[in-house]
C-alpha cells in the first residue's frame, strides 16, 4: 500500500512523532497471543513460520510495527490464524519491512528476532502489535518485552548486536516487488513466493481481504492462482487522479485542496478531506493525548492513495502526501515553481523493470515531488511524469535538509550520472562521472 522506502526521507522527520507518541505503559488488559498450541519454526532463509511447515499454502506477510495500516490489518492475519492456520489448511509467514523510521523500526524487528531464541517469538509479535496499535510503544519497549515473557536480559542484549534478520527479509521483499507495508505474498507447497492473482490481477499491494485469503486457501488448485511475474508500480492508475501540482486548481502548492501544512487547522483539514466526493475510506487516528494525529484515505474506487499528519503538537498539519497517477509532467512543474534545490533517488526493485524515481526537493516552497526515472539509465527529464508530491511544513522541511545523503540538483540527467557524483563537491554530471558509476 505504501511504497517501499519511498518517503523514508520524509519519515526520518514524520517517524518523530510516531516514536514520541508512544506510551509507558503495562500490559494490563492486553490480549497476548502466544500461539503455543501452533507448530513455530523458520524458514531455511529465516522467515518466522507458524503453522504446519507442510500446510498446502502460506500466506506471506512483509510488515512493521509502526505502519498504521500494518495494525489496521492485524486482526485480519488474526482471524486468519484461527480459522486456516489452526486447522492445518495453511500456514503463515512473517516477514520484517522496516519502512516507518530507519532507527526504532529495525530495533523492534531485532527485538522480536531474539526473542525466537527463548521461545517468545510469536507471543513478543503479538505484544507488539497490541502496544503499537495503543500507541504505547516506547523508548522501554526492551525492557516491556524482557518482564512480559520473563526473558535473560543478557542473552537478549548479546543476540541484538547480531541480528539482522530484517536485512534479509527487506531484500527477500525487494525481489518480490514489495513496495509498501502490508505486502502480501503467497506460496503453494513450500515452493517459491510469488503474487495472489484474483479475477486476473495482481494483487501487489495492501493486505488480503478475509475473502481473498478464503479464496486461495479453500482453492481447489491455488497454484493457478500465482504469479511470478510483476510489473511497474509507481505508474499506478489506481491512485489519485490529481493535477492541482501544476493546475492550481483549487490551490497551487504548498496549499492542496484548501490545505496548507503549517497553517491549515487538524479539524479543518479533516473536515475538507471528509467532504471530498473524490476521496474515500478516510480514517484519523489520534495519539493518546491527541498530541500527534494523523488520516489516510484513498482515491475514490482506487488504491489507498494519501496521507496527513500533524506530527508536532496535534493542532495544525504538518506534512501532507498524496500519490498520483502519472497524468503531470516534471517539466510542468519546473515552469511553475522553478528548479528543486536537492534531491536523492530511491530504487523500488531491481529485479523486474529497475523502477527508480527521484525525490526531488524545492526548499521555498516547500514542497517534495516523487518523479519516475525508470531503470538505472532512466533520467530526470521535463518529460518524466511525477507519481506523487507532499507538503510539508517548515520545521520539517529544516530536519529533511539535515540529512547529508542529499545530492545538490544538477539539472535533468540520467540517474547514472547523479549517482555518479561526489555528494560534497559535485559540480555537474559529465561522461567521466557517467564511467566512474558504471565502474
């Protein structure tokens, strides 16, 4: 539902108020889930599997503890345990994708990752999902997790320096085109991963409805219902069909829809999105102490395409993203808000079409927007459509700048010759740059 890294650089700031948002707290009242009763074992690359390893089918989860929509899905794979797992007709695999804050979502995954070694593995899974989904995941969530399940400390603390199960599972993730949390995949007969296909398509993104899932696994042949081949992801037709970037219309940028990060109220903003015929299944979440908020919505009849969040105080937006489909031009921009100032690429996978787009900054206005550049030969050009833009307010612009991966804009070029650049001391892609990133 949410492209694979594809705003981690936003979320570097956004994850702030995540992480801050959560709770000390206990478990009183918690529903762990320690699936004792249920075969636990791994898969040979170390995938965590729960259920009978030879269950005809495996529904395949990529996932993180901070992704809202991740908790939003939790009860589904729930019932899903329940009513196919415990019976034996599948299993289900669990897979980390780390995508909401570079530090606090990898330390969770970790965490989780050591506790397989004294047996709480799938009981630490469930705590954490039950204490994200509360917002009360904190700074202590080590020592929540140590008291919970009674754990040795100091085996936990030794098996953290080494844990890197989510590198593989991010990678695994890669390969099958994952490009966002929940990714689903699925398997037949312990056999490699691939996409569910239903009525003919691909399901890449988003968790499986309870009828999907009923689907495949009471399918008297589910093997027809892989695919092993996937397609581009960022051309996506299914997302919101906007053009306000470089229309204006009702509002040119940093105002969308009558939004303005910075400015704009929280309960406004709602409100206007609530009002929007174009837009549908709108949800709010709110932090505990209503400090941090945030809505999700999707386009009308379409894919889950837009985001907002107050991440400072909870009273006025912060941040805004909206995915597009590929109806602007990146030249159109330009024309509009001249040049970006910075920018960095993000790779969604390169096993199939090498999709690549650049995150292109503009610091005056301020603004992100999300270009395709296609494979590694692909380059930024007036001509390369745009695939979403976001908002963002100035305190958060000024921790995005902080980072030092940026790459000062050059200019439309390919993506080898950006990358191909000192970051410090760049002064303009040229063909020695060119050869010294195709060495």
């Amino acid at each position: 539902m949410k492209w694979v890294r594809v705003f981690l650089l936003l979320m570097l700031a956004i994850s702030i108020g995540l992480v801050a948002s959560a709770q000390e707290g206990d478990d009183d009242g918690l529903d762990i889930e320690t699936y004792d009763e249920l075969q636990q074992s791994r898969t040979e690359n170390g995938g965590f599997l729960l259920g009978d390893p030879d269950a005809p089918v495996t529904i395949i989860e990529f996932a993180d503890y901070l992704c809202p929509a991740c908790q939003r899905y939790h009860p589904t794979i729930s019932e899903f345990i329940d009513t196919y797992v415990t019976t034996g007709e599948a299993n289900f695999e669990y897979r980390f994708f780390p995508v909401i804050d570079q530090n606090f979502s990898p330390y969770l995954a970790a965490v989780t990752e050591c506790a397989w070694d004294q047996d709480a593995f799938w009981g630490t899974y469930s705590l954490m999902y039950e204490l994200a989904s509360e917002q009360q995941i904190g700074n202590d969530i080590l020592d929540v997790v140590i008291d919970t399940f009674d754990l040795d400390a100091d085996a936990l603390g030794e098996c953290l320096a080494t844990a890197t199960q989510f590198e593989i599972d991010q990678q695994l993730g890669t390969e099958l085109s994952v490009t966002g949390t929940p990714g689903m995949r699925v398997r037949v007969d312990g056999g490699p991963a691939g996409v569910l296909v239903m009525d003919g398509d691909l399901v890449m993104t988003g968790g499986f409805s309870p009828e999907m899932l009923a689907a495949f696994v009471e399918s008297d042949d589910p093997a027809t219902m892989i695919s092993y081949e996937v397609g581009p992801q960022l051309l996506n037709e299914d997302f919101l069909p906007d053009t306000s970037l470089v229309s204006e219309d009702p509002c040119g940028a940093p105002c969308w829809n009558g939004i303005t990060p910075g400015e704009t109220a929280w309960e406004d903003a709602v409100a206007i999105i609530e009002a929007d015929e174009r837009l549908a299944d709108v949800e709010v979440q709110s932090s505990p102490n209503a400090a941090q908020q945030a809505a999700f919505w999707s386009a009308l009849d379409g894919d889950e395409c837009c985001q907002m969040f107050s991440s400072i105080d909870g009273s006025v937006v912060d941040f805004l993203l909206v995915q597009t489909t590929p109806d602007m031009k990146f030249g159109d921009v330009v024309a509009l808000y001249d040049e970006p100032q910075r920018l960095a690429f993000e790779i969604v996978t390169t096993i199939t079409s090498g999709q690549i787009f650049a995150v292109t900054i503009f610091e005056d206005v301020p603004m992100i927007v999300y270009v395709f550049v296609a494979g590694e030969e692909g380059e930024i050009s007036e001509s390369s459509e745009v695939v979403g833009f976001a908002y963002i307010s100035d305190e958060l612009v000024e921790q995005l700048l902080a980072d030092p991966t940026l790459l000062d804009w050059q200019g439309f070029a390919t993506y080898a010759e950006y990358v191909g650049l000192d970051v410090e001391d760049a002064d303009a892609p040229d063909a020695e740059a060119t050869e010294e990133a195709d060495e």
